[in-house]
C-alpha cells in the first residue's frame, strides 16, 4: 500500500494520535489471503521448478520469525512498537534513563501496556535458539525483561506527565467551591428571601410541630410551586412569596445575579472531586515509594521543583474536603447537594434571623403574615426547634 506516513511531528495534536487500531480487533490475516503472494507466479513459490532446459530454478527459503506468545499479543504489541522506530536496547535505555523527550505520555502508556507478564519473560529467557529470529514483540520482551518493578517504574513516570494537570483542575474546581460558598454566605439577597419563606413557613404552620422553628432546609424550595392555592387553580404558593418579596424586600429579587459562580459550580460533583483528590495524593504516595527504591528525583529535576508544594496543598485540600463531609455526615443521603451543604452554613445565622425580624418587625402591627408569626411565643420556638429543622 504506497502510501505517505506522516512525520511525527505532524502527528502531534491531530486526529491521528489518538488512534489505537488495535483494539479493532481484526483477523489480519485474510489480509495475507487476499493480497499475498501467487503461488502459480512468485519465484519463492516454485521450489526447484523445472525449466525448458532442464535446470532447477536454485531458490534460497528465507529464515522463518520465531513467535513465542499469543498471536494476538504479539501482533498488537508488533503495532505499538512499529511507531518508536527504535530498536528493543535503545527503549530500554529511555526507559532506564527516564527520558522524556523519548518517552511521552502516550508512548509511557503504550509501554504500560505492553509490559510482559512473568510467562511472556519465561518463554523468551527459555529460547535457545537463535535470537536474531525472534519476533519483534519477543525481541522488545527480551530486552526489558531485566528491568525491576518495570510496571511501577512506568506508572511513576505516567503520574508526572498527569499529575500537573489533574491538580490545577482540581485546585480550580475548590477555588470555584470556595467563591461559591462565600458568595452564598455574603449574599444579603438571598438571606432576605429565606428570612420570608421561614415567615411565610411559620405562618401556614401555626399550631403544628412544624411552626415556630429558626430555620429549614433548603430541600423544600424547589417545592414551593407545588403547592397550589385555593384561591387560584393557576397560583402557587410560589407566586405568593414572591408578592411579598416585591413589597417587602423588592432588593432581593435580583438576589440570583449576585451568584454567579453558581452556574459553574453546580457542575462539579463532590464525590468525584474527592475521588480526584485522592488519586492526587495516590500518584504521589507512589511516585515516593518508587523513587526510594529506584532514585528517580536526581533525574526529574524539574518535577521535584513542584512535588513538595503540591503535595503539601494537596493534603490540604484533602482535609479540608473531609471536614466538609463530616459535616454532612449528618445529612440525608439523597440529600446532599451545593444547596444542602450551604443549609448547613445558614443553620448557625438562623438565629440572628429570627431576630432580626423580631426587631425589625415586632411594632409592625396586628395584621399580615410577619405579625402573626412574631406574635408565636418564644418558648414555643426552641421547643419546636429541639425536633430539628423542618423539611417540609
């Protein structure tokens, strides 16, 4: 097939580098049935054909390869290799040398996945024979079959071509938490919105375990719509609170437009972002114990520049995570969501919002529903409140 191979060069950042065919999975060999050599016409075919003289056409058989292992693993390693262009000794002193301009992220995890198991170097130290016949996979298995805790030793190399990447992703997604978290928790808005759903909670509820309380969890907000009005099939107990936003606090119903980084945030899982956390500081935990047994630091300079302070920020990071869902170990499962850990943060200010209403409110009057609320004995509160806050 004459085609053009592209330089490696060319490779870097197109369709092709991501290409593994294979995984494909297919029978090359009826490649060799359709497209091999005839028989009836190929020189190498016709052993000692007579001609029209008489004489024997003198033909030499050429060498036949020796393959050790599985057809399959053979030809899938064959194909990695073929894009090295190098020669078994010449991978393996990369691979002792750990050298990165040979050995990129996408050749170190080819190798990963070539590496012998402890048959495949049985089988190649046990041939006898002669070893220029070898396959190129059996060469290759050859060549690094000295080489100690060779998958550890690529899997250490693996961590410091992704390490740096995975950590500034998580580094921003915690940086986005934090923004987020603040932003909540500063939000004057969003407070003045809550302070009339808990008036509005603590009118409908009045007279049930559920009124008088200093707070809720924010579970029941989406909720709110759902309840329908009596006075109106096409009115909610939504559009009710949100009158009374308008008349009351009419600043606050903007309240979403100083929550930006909610819209990213929201996208962020917090298990994964764990699970993140931890392969950081896995990879890291490996790297060491690899670089106490092999030296691997006096060759990654570089790496070593950084590896102390990223695994300092990443501890931390790791613990601050942890506190965080130890915090809401106490929640329900299903629960736990952006909103529900910030449910969390609101329940220590609850008080200071009952109180401000008190104060603000207490001299408003007989009427309405922030009077009849305030009118609620205190007492009544903290009993109600020792239940635990009211989901619905």
């Amino acid at each position: 097939l004459y085609w053009t191979p592209l330089p490696d060069a060319a490779v870097e950042g197109s369709i092709w580098l991501n290409f593994d065919e294979t995984k494909l999975g297919l029978d090359l060999g009826i490649l060799d049935k359709e497209f091999g050599p005839d028989k009836k016409t190929d020189p190498l075919m016709l052993s000692s054909s007579p001609t029209k003289t008489g004489k024997a056409i003198s033909t030499t058989a050429k060498p036949k390869v020796v393959h050790l292992v599985d057809s399959k693993r053979q030809q899938n390693c064959s194909i990695a290799l073929s894009r090295f262009r190098m020669a078994p000794k010449d991978i393996k002193a990369a691979i002792v040398a750990l050298d990165d301009n040979v050995l990129t992220l996408e050749r170190i995890q080819s190798l990963a996945a070539m590496v012998p198991t402890a048959d495949e170097v049985d089988l190649v130290k046990g041939y006898e024979g002669d070893v220029a016949l070898l396959g190129e996979t059996e060469k290759f298995f050859l060549a690094i079959s000295d080489l100690p805790r060779l998958a550890q030793r690529l899997k250490a190399m693996e961590s410091t071509w992704t390490f740096g990447q995975r950590f500034h992703e998580v580094k921003g997604k915690l940086k986005l938490l934090d923004q987020a978290y603040g932003d909540l928790k500063r939000s004057t808005k969003l407070l003045s919105l809550l302070q009339v759903v808990l008036a509005v909670g603590n009118y409908l509820n009045g007279g049930t375990p559920r009124g008088g309380v200093y707070g809720f969890k924010l579970d029941i907000l989406p909720k709110l719509s759902q309840v329908k009005a009596t006075s109106s099939a096409n009115k909610t107990l939504l559009h009710v609170i949100a009158e009374y936003v308008a008349t009351s606090v009419p600043d606050a119903s903007d309240f979403y437009e100083s929550l930006n980084s909610l819209d990213e945030v929201s996208a962020i899982s917090f298990k994964l972002l764990q699970n993140d956390v931890h392969m950081i500081e896995a990879s890291l935990v490996q790297i060491d114990q690899e670089d106490a047994v092999q030296g691997f630091f006096g060759t990654w300079s570089d790496f070593c520049k950084t590896y102390k302070r990223v695994a300092t920020e990443n501890a931390a990071a790791k613990d601050k995570l942890s506190k965080q869902e130890a915090a809401k170990a106490k929640q329900d499962e299903s629960k736990r969501d952006l909103f529900q850990q910030f449910t969390d943060s609101l329940e220590g200010d609850a008080n200071d919002i009952v109180a401000n209403y008190r104060s603000r409110h207490h001299k408003g009057g007989e009427g309405g529903v922030v009077g009849g609320l305030l009118r609620k004995d205190i007492s009544r509160r903290r009993l109600s409140s020792t239940a635990g806050p009211a989901t619905s």
